[in-house]
C-alpha cells in the first residue's frame, strides 16, 4: 500500500508542474470547444527562442567542464541515446496499431534527457552524501541530442520508404506515388545509402535540429552567457507554458486515434524507464572501469538513461514531424515515464552500493 501512495503522489506532483499541467488545460480547453488559438507564426518564434535557449545552455556546461573527465562518458550518453531509440523502433513502433511515427517519436522522447529528473536525482544522492562529477549536466545533451535526431531520421527514413513503395502504374503507363517524393530522394538509383545521408542532411537543416545544434555551438565557442541570463532563461518557462497548452489542445483533436492501442503506450510508458535506465547504468560502470567515473555519475546516467525528455523534445518533435500524434508522445513521457524515472532512482542506487 505505501509503494501505491508514493506513485499517486508523485504523479500528482507532476500533475502540479508546468509541463504537464499547461498540457491539461490545453487538453480541458480544446473539450470545451475553446476557440483559443495561436497563431503560426508565433507557434514557430517559441520553439525557435526555447530550442536556442535549450542548445545555449547545454554548451555552457560543456564548454566548462573539464573534457578529458567528460570524454568517455560523454560517448556513452550518446550511445545510450541512440540505442534507447533502436530499442523503441523494435519495439513499439512495430506493435499491431501504433504508427511507426508515433512510435519513433515517443522512443526520441524516452531517448531524451528530462533535466527536471535529473535535478531530482542529483537532490537524492546530495541528501544521502553520494559525491558525483560536477561536469554530469553536461553529459544530458549527448544523450538528448543523439536520441532526437536518431528519432526523427528514422521517422523520415522509414516515411520515405514508404512513400517510394507505393508506387501505382498509370494506364498510360508513367509511374504515381501515393504522394510526392522529396527530389533527393526519386533520383531512381535504389542506393539506400544515399537516401539515408539525404534525409540525414535534411534532418539537420530541419528549423528545430538547427537551432538546437546551433545554440549548442554558440554555448561552447562563443561567449554567450550575458544574453542568455538576460534574455533566455526569464522567458523560456513562461513560452514553454505556452507551448504546452498548444500541444494539449492538439492532443485532444488526436485522442480517438490512440483508443485500440492505448494499452501499448501504457506498458511502454511503465517498463521503458527501467529497461533504459539499467542500460545506463551499464554504461556507466564501463566508464568506471576505464577511467574511474565515480558511482554517483553511474547512478545519475543511469538516471538520464530512465527519464524522458519534458522541454527539448516536445517542441522538437511537434517542430520536425508534425504529423506525429503528441497524445502518444507526451502523454507516455510526461504522464507515465517521468514517475516511474523517478521511482527507479532508489533502485539505481541499490545497484550501485552492490556493485560499486
């Protein structure tokens, strides 16, 4: 009974917090046949001002942490990012139902870092005297960064495929897809390699991956900390808010979609953190053979590894594949995953105090 209250509680709690919250509204409004709405073009400033503020910030610590410690770890983050969203792929993105861009765009978000979830564990270990790096921050974009673009390739990779696969002969005689394919893509060749290194290339032009990649390289080469205390951080809550209330609304018009297959985001959503924080923490201890990283940035990858990402991957995935359903992708990271990240951090400790 005790371990059923602590999981009401805290998904409660995250019930309270501005992400999830403002998502609810979102979601209350639009069932109340609300005519809010925001305008596109102010949609698309938001997520151009968070993605940057989110880069920024994640250069910063990189580029004050001390690189030779953050090398190795910083390698298996990536990793980590990359096979979360492998994992994903074979996964729920192949259960009976579920579109194969909903399920890769829900395993990018699980992919992803919540950084909300991170503080969390850092307070925990704090609270019981377990010393960690203090570059650790600096591993999340790694791991968030890895995983996202892994996602939203794939996602393109496998539309692509499909798009050349639905190819119907016409009577006289030309060839009709079921829709248009990108130029870079209908050169004819069948050299899957370059259709993957063409949507590769796209993927990082893509609006939302530039302007992450882009305040990450200003955050590490420039010197950008002035503006980003002044200007980033007072706003990026408040438009994350807005933000939040847009995609909730969006959820709602998208709900009946998930009704047969709901159980499938739900099982993911309970069993994913756990399976994907054991992996971290598996890395982890390879980075503490080779180069002594201590049991606390074992405990806190692995911590990385379970959470899924609350303010870079919404607006990430909504940005660069609108057509995926943001109830399956939020609702299973926001709503499910996040309480079970944080349940496990006990357990990654107890592993730690075992075998470390």
């Amino acid at each position: 009974m005790d371990i059923l209250a602590t999981i009401a509680s805290t998904v409660f709690e995250q019930m309270q917090k501005p992400t999830l919250a403002f998502l609810i509204m979102g979601v209350l409004l639009a069932a109340l046949g609300s005519k809010f709405e925001i305008p596109e073009p102010v949609y698309k400033f938001i997520v151009i001002l968070l993605l940057l503020k989110v880069g920024m910030g994640a250069g910063i610590s990189i580029r004050d942490a001390d690189l030779l410690s953050l090398i190795v770890p910083a390698v298996g983050a990536a990793f980590v990012g990359i096979a979360i969203v492998l994992i994903g792929s074979r996964t729920l993105a192949r259960w009976h139902g579920v579109s194969k861009v909903d399920g890769l765009a829900t395993a990018g978000l699980f992919g992803a870092v919540s950084a909300s979830t991170l503080a969390a564990g850092m307070a925990i270990l704090d609270e019981s005297d377990i010393a960690y790096e203090g570059f650790i921050g600096a591993l999340y974009p790694f791991m968030d960064i890895a995983a996202l673009v892994t996602a939203i390739a794939l996602a393109k990779v496998s539309a692509a495929r499909q798009e050349m696969s639905d190819v119907n002969i016409n009577a006289d005689g030309t060839m009709k897809t079921g829709s248009p394919i990108p130029p870079k893509l209908s050169s004819g060749d069948g050299d899957n390699g370059a259709m993957v290194r063409a949507i590769l290339i796209d993927t990082f032009r893509s609006p939302a991956i530039s302007a992450l990649v882009a305040g990450l390289a200003l955050g590490i080469f420039a010197q950008p900390d002035a503006v980003f205390k002044s200007f980033y951080e007072p706003l990026f809550r408040g438009l994350l808010s807005i933000l939040m209330l847009i995609m909730g609304m969006e959820a709602w018009s998208r709900l009946s979609e998930l009704r047969n297959v709901a159980h499938a985001y739900i099982l993911y959503g309970l069993a994913a953190p756990i399976i994907h924080g054991l992996l971290g923490f598996g890395v982890g201890l390879i980075a503490h053979e080779l180069t002594g990283f201590s049991a606390g940035g074992v405990i806190l990858l692995a911590v990385m590894a379970a959470s899924s990402s609350d303010i870079s991957g919404p607006p990430t995935m909504r940005a660069a594949l609108p057509e995926a359903n943001s109830s399956a992708y939020v609702g299973t990271s926001t709503g499910l995953g996040t309480p079970v990240a944080i349940l496990s951090i006990p357990l990654f400790i107890a592993l730690a105090e075992l075998l470390i």
